[in-house]
C-alpha cells in the first residue's frame, strides 16, 4: 500500500496534533458555505446530489438479505423514500472480521492516510450533507451544513490525531542494552505492535447523525478496527453518504471496503442490542438516551463502551453586567436546533431575591420575563426563527411540549410557525415555565427538546448546590454561569469540578454554552452520568488499540 | 504546597518519560544489593528493621475497628506474626474521600512530587522490602530484592511517568481566538483542570505485593485520585511498609495521611468484593486468579476495573541454533520461583517428528529430556536450587504439584530441597510432564506453578495454530519461539498478534520470557483474557482522571 494519502495530509495531520495540544482555535474545513471554498457550483451541486437519493434505493455492495427498508422522514416534511439494504447481519460480521484483518496489519500511516483523505472528500460533499442532515434531523440549513458538515469533520479529524499521537508514541522499534557489569551487555532487539481489539459498532443518534458518530467511526479506523455503523432509523442518509465515501477511499488504497459497513435497521425491528452483544463487537459507541446507554454499559460486557447520553444541563444566574448580553445569548441557546441538542440549557436558577444587573436590581420575575421575552422577541420573524429552529425531529418532542404546556405554569408558550419554504414543517419556539427549587421531579428529569424551567432557588449558593447534585446524579454536558462575582465564579468552577462538567462563564456575545470547539473544547467530560467519554483526549482512543511485542537477541 | 518533592525529583522523571518513549533500557533504581549504592549497613539496617516488624502491631494510624489481625505465614517457616489493625470500612472509605478531596485539587506537579519522593524512601528502604517479601512471597532473597525492590519500583515510576505525560499534555490555560472576517474575532480564555474519579481501589497478590500493586498506586495517586490498597492476607507487609511510607511523605508534603490507606483483611473474613462495590470505589486495580478477577470486572460497574489476571502461557520449539543455550534459558525459567509467576511457561509445543538443532537432528523424546535433565542438573546443587527457587507460597501449588506427578506423565519429578538456612522451608523442584496435544484438557487449564508440559504435536504450524487458539480462549502473558526460519519467526509474530501477547523469539542467554523489563517491556497487553490492561502505557492512566474545562470571554 502506497503512502500517498498520508502524505497529502501530513501537514493537516500535524497541525491537528498541534491544535489539540494547544487547544487554540484551528479548522482545515470552513464552517461558512461559501462559493469561494466550496466551488460556485457547490450548493447546487449539493443538492441535487441529495435529490437524486430521494425515493432511490441507496447504491452499497456489501452484504445483505436482499430486502430493501428504511422510513426516514423529513421534519421539513418532503418527501425521502431512500431505502436501504438489510444487511444480513451474521454475513455482515463475517465480512467486517475478514476486512479487518489486512486493515490491523496496515501501518499506522496507511490508516491515517485514508481517514484523512476520505474527511477531504467528505469535507467536499458538505453541501450534499447539509441537505442530508437537514431533512433527517431537522436541522436548519445553515446549522445542517455547519454541524453537520466541518464541524463533524473537525471533531472527526481531532479523533485521528488523537489516535496517531498516542499510537506513534510507542516507537516501531527499540533497542534494548543492559550493561552487565564486566561483562557483555545483554543486547535485545524490539519490535511493537499496534494491534486492533475487533469490530467497532458505532450507534449513532437522530439529531447529529455525523458530529456525534464520527469521532467513534475514525477513532476506530485510524486504530485499525474495522467498523460497522448502525445508525439511527430516522437518520441513516448522512451516515449512509459518510460510510459510502469512506468505502471508496479504502478501495482506491487497496483494502476490502467492508471495512467499513452500514447496518440499517428500522424502528419496528431494531437491531443495535443483538449487534452490540456479538463477541466480534469489541468496540461500541453510542450516541443516545441514557436507558439504551446505559443498557450496552451493562451488557455489552465483552466491548469497550463509549457512551454519550442524557443529562439535565443548568445555568446559574448570579448577578450580570450586561444584562441584555445575556439575555440575547440566553434566547439564542434556548432557541437553537428548538432545544434538541443534548447540550442545550434546560434548568435556569436565579435566587428568588432576583439579581443585580447592570440595569439595576432586578426581580425573580423580572429576569424569568426577561428570558421569556428576549426569547419570544428573538423568533418573532417566521422567516428568521425557522433558521435558528429548525424543524421538530422526533413526535416524542411535540408531546414533551404538550406536557410542559400542561403543567400550567409556563410563562412563554410554544408557537407553532410557518416555515416560508416547507409548508409541512413542524417548526415550534421554545416553553418557558417558571417554577421553584422545590418542584424537584419536574427539574431534574430530562425533557428533550425546546422546554425551559427557570427555577427560584434560595439563592447563588443554593443553586450551585442544586446544580452539582443534579450533576453527580442525572448528568450534564454543559453548564453555564452568570455572576459579576470572581468568588461566585469560582464557586461555580468548584461545581463543575464536582460535577465533572465543563463550565461557560459569563456568555454574552457569539460563543453559547451549548456549542463546544473541536480541537480546544471537550465535548463531555466521562466524569458525570451524561457520558462516559469526552470528545476526544486520549482516553477516547487509547484503549481502542493494544501494543504488541516482539523481542530477540541483537545480531 | 511547595513544590520541593517534584523539584528534586524532575530529572528522573523527565528521563523516565523519555524511557518510556524511546523503550530503550533505562531505571533509576539500582539493581544490585551493592553496599555502595545502599549503604554499607544497608543489608544489616534492612534486615533488623524487618525483624523489628515480627511479633508486633503495626503501627499504622487510620480508621480502625480496633481489632488487629493478621495471618501471613512465612514459606521459609520462620515466626512472623505482625498483626495490623482491622479497617472500620465505613469510616475507612470516610477518611479517604475526606482526604482526597485537597490531594485531587493540589498540582499535578505537587502529587507527581509526593510520589517521586515515595518511590526514592521505598527505594533506600529496599532491603528490608526484600525480607518482607521474601518471607511473605517465598521469593528467593535476590529475587525478593530486585523483583520487590527496584523492578516494582522501576513499575511504580514508569506509571507515573505515564500519568505526568497524559495530564501535562492538556494544558493548564489556552487563548481560543476564532475569526469572524471583518468583524473582532470570538476570544475566550480557557482553563484546563485535571480531576480525579475518586477512590481507587488496589488488590495485592500473594507472589508479587509490590511489583502488581505499585503501578495502580502510583498511578491512581499522580491522577489525583486517594487510594485504598487492600493486600492479600498473606503479603501485607510489603504493602504495609509501602504505604506507611508514601503516608510519611504526604504529611510532608502538607496533605492528609489517608489519600492512602490499608485495608487489611484474612482469609476467613475477606472484604474486597465489598469494598469493590462500594460506589466511592471508582477504579479498582486487581492482580489475582481470573475467577475473582471476571467476577470485578462483571460486578463492579461503577468503577474502572484494571486486572491481570491468570492465563497459559507457552512456548514453541521449532528449531534451534543453540540447543544447549535453549536448555539452559528453559531451565531457568520453569525454576525460577518455583515456577509461581504469571509469565511462567506451562506448555512447551515440540513437533512429535523432533526438531533441527545445532547437534544434530533431535527427536521429540530427546528434547523432552533434554529440558527434564536441563532443569534437574541447574537444580541439582541444593544451597544453589534455593536461591532460584525460594519456596512456595501457596498449600494449593503443593496440592498441584502433586496432582501433576499422580497424571503418572511425569518425566521429571518434584524433589523437596533442604534449605541451608532455613530448615522448615517448603522449597520444591519443577514437575515436568510429556504428553501429546490432544490432551487438551490438561494443557489448557492454567497449572500455577512449577508445573510444566512437553507437548507432542503434528508440526510447527499445528503448535503455533494451538497457542493462537489457547491465547485468544485462555489468555497468556508470555509467549516464546524458538526457530532458526524467519517464516517461523515471523508466523509467530502473526501469533502474538492474533492472540495479543507479547512474543519472545529464540531466548538463549540472560533474558527469560517470563520477565519483562519496566520503559521497555510491556506487561500483558489488555488484548487476551489473561489481562485487560498492560502495565503500562497510556491506556493504563489516561481514564484514571478527567479533564474539566472553565471557558470565559476574554477581558
């Protein structure tokens, strides 16, 4: 095998070693869709790549039953009708395993080599992603192309350079000279190994098919375990695409293609628990609520398991200097993917007292109207509020909102809006209910989606309080503050410490809390109920190789 | 805390890390009981501090029910009798939660510290280490010196080596500062904290106390995590002395003497699985029989289970170019401590048509005998026999090493050895059996100790296709070749790396397969059921900590 894809890409490579170790803002791939990087045919080329699936049966060679399935369902509410093979899923392993085999053997440049050079052909595709993303997951245009898109592959990219830096720093070879006093030294010659577990199963989720499936898939490649990606019912095109390019790129550098493989399923008969519990899955990430998570945290006994589920996420108000900042950010967060990232703030507490800003003291209530208002103001233009909405992924969402709605005590109602170009979207702005610290079983239980509690605690103290409890008990993967105060800060900081989860001071401007930074941002921490791993450091890679020795006496 | 322990110590780290990269041979911690490194009444000193133990209490201050207790048994039959106070468990993990709170806060460069500065006291100590394990383990003196000194502290820093590289390679602060074209970039300032799962719980083993449990202390220690080290009822002493030590050190250093306790328990009344599962308990370390070590694994799921545990270990006979010194290497091997470590040899697969040497064509039989009179005549001199034997540790090796000889397969016998100094010693010589591969029961089921089998097989390729299957089933530790046919070496190379174990090819002089060196070697590898870690490499300390980040806009 030819080095030519590694050497294409080195220089990429070692800028995103040299990122991830500075954690400093770095991107290979632009973020903004424009014709200047992605070509003056790009967008329309995009789509009609997407088009072209639409109401097709999905072109992969790899083994399967012979049946077409697949019902995803746009949120925009076209038309798909992609279909899929079934795989044959004993076939499937048995394909995986033998695929393997010439890939685990492969050098360590080799494998890097084709992950990177199948991001660059992804990165290329990013238009026909964003098309893909968007009517899976209901992601906005412009979010579907940005998280479904660069970021993906930044997170995608920082997972490879997390394998190579921690697979390189065992040297291919030592030589091993222990003095022996007078006499000879013993002399040996050494040779490691970096050897695969098996088969990786990465289980992706519905709402970020690509961002949060990525970093398991080339995680797993660049290790040289083969990977079969089962994604979830609803969202398969995205990782379909991901699956066929990547199969490409292996053939071209002379492997089996069946290193990587898709394993669609279909909601009425799922098949990630059977997959999961095969002895050739010694890999399993997933994506996902926290039942199934924790269910392959049980039972997938024989796999490593890297989980990413749910938790309840907080933000703390204090006290603020910039009163409308945080508002402005706080409605931007709410509203965003209409609350269905799983890091997206569900529990705001403020003292019941009410904070001091830098618009004067103000009440409880006061700060609860203004969210809900800054909220409201913020979607108050259809056109505008279904770009930063999107559409409602899941019929579990719509029902969340019903029942939130239901308690009685919202203080901003979800409102349905008319999407300008899809007249079927199920477009909803966020609930906002007011509550207090003592509605325990509302607050801090998850519910997914665009509904908000903000909480009248007694004051600072007890709401950090609330938050690293709730944090050690159900989970969060993000966590912000507001105060003015360094002690109250650092308060917070001792909280996230606790908590094990990363915290955001003071968001006023264009970085929310619900957003992390390949490269410099970890995405979850390992050390709360929400995850078991971040995104990415070298404990999301380490333990998907193992080194093997080989020693013998110096000629 | 000053930093006065790491800055006397930061050049033997920083070579210790560059060992571990470069794998070439290196330790700081001289190996020979020379007068001149230890002290000229160094030996003496050692040996009355350990008598000085006999017949007491130890004196070790932390929760305790009150009792003491205590049943080592020395296998040199001397009178022991040390007795160390039983743990009140509740107030045990209290203390340690208590007191790892500030220790999981303090500076990486602060705990690294307190361990370098352990690691050299545990060092100048060494002698009186080497009585107490050789009279807890019935490891020889030397071996009890170099095995339960310097090798295990060589282990001990070579963890910690790893641990320093994992958490500095995070930085502790980066400046993110991410354009947005003509408009002021987004700027924030990040801080990195490493943060500790909690406690860390280490099981000792009865052969090895120091050698298997340094690397989990030491590690769980630099990642900031308080440990609880509960010995096996019949080797707490090293223990014991080691921890009392490191206690010492943190006083020192200004921390809580409970970031490390002992947790003594016997035979009869045994407290790891409790304590294993208890949810404060978030990493276990465990050396031992794989029956309780599957069982952790399975069982305590709130915390990262590390073990090593038991396996079959092999060799196969291909070809030689120097029969005698393959009788010689063999000969050492199987006596060395009676054949009671985990890397020890248990099946030796020869081709049943014989094998090519440098004297000559040799058949089966002959090489059988050849490794039988080999073992018989590196033992025959009994003051020489027991300095490589020691004794044996366990009532159940005396019960295997008869069972072996009732096979009626033997074609050497155990002979019992009359110590020169110690007249109650339980020392025996190696049981050699003869048998043919389809005896399968008997050669796949782990025999510890100096128990060994001469295996018949069709041909090489038959012998090699055996250990792949036993490896991948059974798991192993060791594995040696011997050929004078690249093909053959280079088969088993394929071997090692299908069933993830370390190979050792064509070992004829002062190095032995059952021994590996700390930097260099890689003890097991996580990748066959005998263990799921090695000792050490990133894996082993990369998700001992978790990283917890605080984000906020630049000033």
């Amino acid at each position: 095998m030819s080095d030519k894809f590694f050497d294409a890409h080195k220089d990429t490579l070692s800028a995103a070693v040299s990122a991830s170790d500075t954690r400093e803002y770095w991107s290979p791939y632009p973020e903004m869709p424009s014709p200047k990087v992605y070509g003056e045919t790009g967008a329309a080329d995009g789509e009609a790549a997407f088009k072209a699936y639409l109401g097709k049966a999905f072109e992969i060679d790899q083994p399967s039953t012979g049946d077409m399935i697949g019902d995803e369902a746009s949120p925009f509410g076209i038309e798909l009708g992609t279909s899929y093979p079934a795989p044959d899923v004993d076939a499937l392993i048995a394909a995986s395993t033998s695929a393997g085999r010439a890939w685990g053997r492969a050098s360590i440049e080799a494998r890097v080599g084709v992950c990177m050079e199948a991001l660059a052909r992804i990165n290329a595709r990013s238009f026909e992603m964003a098309h893909a993303v968007m009517h899976t997951t209901g992601q906005a245009y412009m979010m579907a192309f940005q998280a479904g898109g660069p970021h993906a592959q930044d997170r995608a990219l920082e997972a490879v350079a997390y394998a190579w830096r921690e697979m390189t720093r065992t040297p291919a070879t030592a030589r091993w000279e222990k003095p022996q006093g007078k006499r000879d030294p013993l002399v040996m010659e050494k040779k490691f190994y970096i050897v695969p577990r098996g088969i990786g199963l990465v289980i992706g989720c519905a709402t970020f098919p690509t961002w949060n499936s990525y970093p398991g898939i080339f995680a797993d490649l660049a290790t040289g375990n083969s990977v079969i990606v089962k994604p979830h019912p609803k969202a398969i095109l995205p990782l379909a695409i991901s699956v066929t390019i990547i199969r490409e790129v292996l053939v071209e550098a002379g492997f089996d293609a069946n290193v990587i493989t898709l394993a669609v399923d279909t909601l009425e008969a799922p098949i990630a628990a059977d997959l999961a519990l095969r002895p050739e899955i010694r890999l399993v990430d997933f994506t996902g609520g926290s039942e199934f998570g924790n269910w392959l945290e049980e039972n997938a006994r024989q796999a490593l398991v890297f989980t990413e589920k749910s938790g309840v996420n907080s933000i703390v108000i204090d006290s603020t200097d910039n009163m409308k900042g945080l508002v402005g950010n706080l409605a931007f967060t709410l509203s965003l993917y209409s609350g269905q990232m799983c890091t997206t703030t569900q529990d705001i507490f403020v003292p019941k007292g009410g904070i001091e800003t830098d618009e004067g003291h103000k009440s409880f209530d006061q700060v609860a109207e203004a969210i809900a208002k800054g909220v409201e103001a913020f979607l108050a233009d259809d056109a505008r509020a279904v770009q930063i909405l999107g559409a409602i992924q899941a019929d579990a969402t719509m029902e969340r909102i019903a029942s939130a709605e239901a308690t009685g005590k919202t203080i901003l109602k979800s409102r349905a809006v008319t999407h300008p170009d899809f007249a079927e979207a199920r477009v909803q702005t966020p609930v906002i209910i007011k509550t207090d610290a003592g509605d325990t079983e509302l607050i801090s239980a998850e519910c997914f989606g665009p509904v908000s509690y903000i909480i009248a605690t007694a004051d600072t103290a007890a709401s950090l309080e609330m938050v690293r409890k709730m944090t050690q008990t159900k989970g969060a993967l993000s966590f912000g503050v507001y105060s003015t105060s360094e002690e109250v800060l650092e308060a917070a900081e001792e909280v996230a410490m606790d908590g094990g989860v990363a915290v955001s001071m003071n968001l006023t401007g264009g970085v929310f809390v619900n957003q992390t930074a390949a490269f410099s941002d970890y995405h979850g921490t390992g050390a709360n109920p929400a995850a078991n791993a971040a995104l990415s450091d070298a404990a999301y890679v380490a333990s998907r190789f193992r080194v093997v020795q080989s020693r013998r006496h110096a000629a």
